[in-house]
C-alpha cells in the first residue's frame, strides 16, 4: 500500500528529528528540516550557535553523520547548519534558554528568569509573548506561573500558523519543570490590520474602447408593448316621471 509507504517515511522522519534535537541540547537548536535529493538525504539544522553544532574540526558533525548511518540507515546524509539571527524571536530557542537557566541557577530565580526573557523578547520586535512554567515552582506544590505582555492571538487560524509555540522540560531536584513559549512576530499580517495613509492614492483602471462598444452592440432593447384599454359605455341614469295634477 502507498499509504503505509508515506506513513512509514514520515515517522522516519520524526524519528531522526527528535533524535537531532536529543543529541543538540542545550547549544540553541531550533529546527532540522529533511529534503530527499538524488545524491542522498540532505539534512539543514538551523541553530544559534553553528559552531557548537559542527564543533572542532568537525567533529560533532562526524559523529552525527555516523549515528545517522547506523541507526536509520541512510546511505549518504549530509548535514548542513544555518545560523539563525534573531534568536529571541524563535520560540524553540527561548524554551531552551529559559530551561538551561532554570538546572543552572534553581527554580528560586524563576520570576527574574521569566520576566527578563519576556523583555528580551519584545525588545526584538514581537508583537506579544506568553511564557507558562508548570510544576514545582517555587514550593512543594505543582503550580502553573504565567507570564503575559503584549498582544497575541489565542483562537483562529492565526493562532495555530502564525503563534510561533514551542516546548521544553527543565530537570531539577524538585522534579520536572515544563516550560510554553508563544511568540507573536512583528512580520505577521493579521486581517484587522489597517493602515493609514497620509496622501490619497488614485488608482486609475484603464479599459479598451473596442470591449465597450462591442458591449453596446450586443444590448438589445426590447420594443415596449402598449397597454390596451377598453372604455366602457355610460349608462345614463332616467329620471323619474312627474304626477299629473288632478
């Protein structure tokens, strides 16, 4: 069946990104994208820091190809990375940041961890943010911390294509600590958007004067028909006749 074929590759697929993402914890990986070429698999991982995913001289990017080969079978892969700029700006990377300082510093400094994020985030240009830290935080008791600012879509397909969400776990000696990122970008086109002109722009549409006359031609009028109407005859009331006098 071609159906199980897709499924198949797909799960593969999946496999070998979350083996990616195991093996590049804690550098800045953000995603890893699979394309399938004649020569081989060719495999993009876009980080913050390249140099700590390809390592010295190399290395790192060796290991990875061998596991690759071994584990999933692939014949030539071939790794790529690509730097991503605005690292405040990608939710994947902001999850894993705020993970990394929760096992370094304690789950004490969670509200400075939170709120200084959050400010580095808007200061890159997003337009809203939502930060969510569930677990055992700052007590022994499992709670959810919430940090909100600025404007975010929360239903409808903007949510779901244009949020930029991503996950991460933080392992303390309280227990595990999950952490939500949602970030809104500036570049998002969002339907209630308007924009307000300073000048007036006149847009002029130009239409052939053959189309408009053949146009004419084609209108037919119909001919008007004439209402018929019937008079009728006047009967004319007789008048009553006089008494003779006697």
């Amino acid at each position: 069946m071609i159906e199980r074929h897709f499924v198949a590759q797909k799960l593969k697929e999946f496999m070998v990104k979350e083996f990616i993402t195991s093996t590049l914890k804690r550098i800045g990986h953000s995603k890893t994208t699979i394309q399938r070429t004649p020569l081989g698999e060719k495999i993009t991982i876009f980080a913050s820091s390249p140099g700590l995913v390809v390592g010295r001289k190399g290395q790192n990017i060796r290991m990875l190809t061998e596991e690759l080969k071994k584990k999933f079978e692939f014949d030539n892969p071939q790794i790529e990375t690509v730097e991503v700029t605005e690292k405040n700006l990608d939710a994947a990377i902001v999850a894993e940041m705020i993970a990394s300082t929760l096992e370094k510093f304690g789950s004490q400094r969670f509200k400075a961890i939170g709120h200084k994020t959050m400010s580095d985030i808007l200061r890159a240009g997003a337009l809203g943010v939502e930060i969510i830290m569930s677990g055992k935080i700052p007590g022994a008791r499992a709670k959810n911390w919430r940090f909100y600012q600025g404007y975010l879509k929360k239903c409808g397909e903007f949510a779901r294509s244009g949020v930029r969400t991503a996950y991460a776990v933080a392992q303390l000696k309280s227990g595990s600590i999950g952490i939500r990122v949602k970030i809104m970008p500036s570049d998002l086109k969002l339907p209630d958007h308007i924009e307000v002109l300073d000048e007036p722009i006149i847009i002029e549409e130009e239409t052939d004067i053959k189309e408009t006359e053949t146009k004419k031609k084609k209108v037919t009028t119909k001919p008007k028909k004439k209402k018929t109407t019937t008079k009728k005859p006047k009967v004319k009331a007789k008048k009553p006749a006089k008494k003779d006098k006697e």
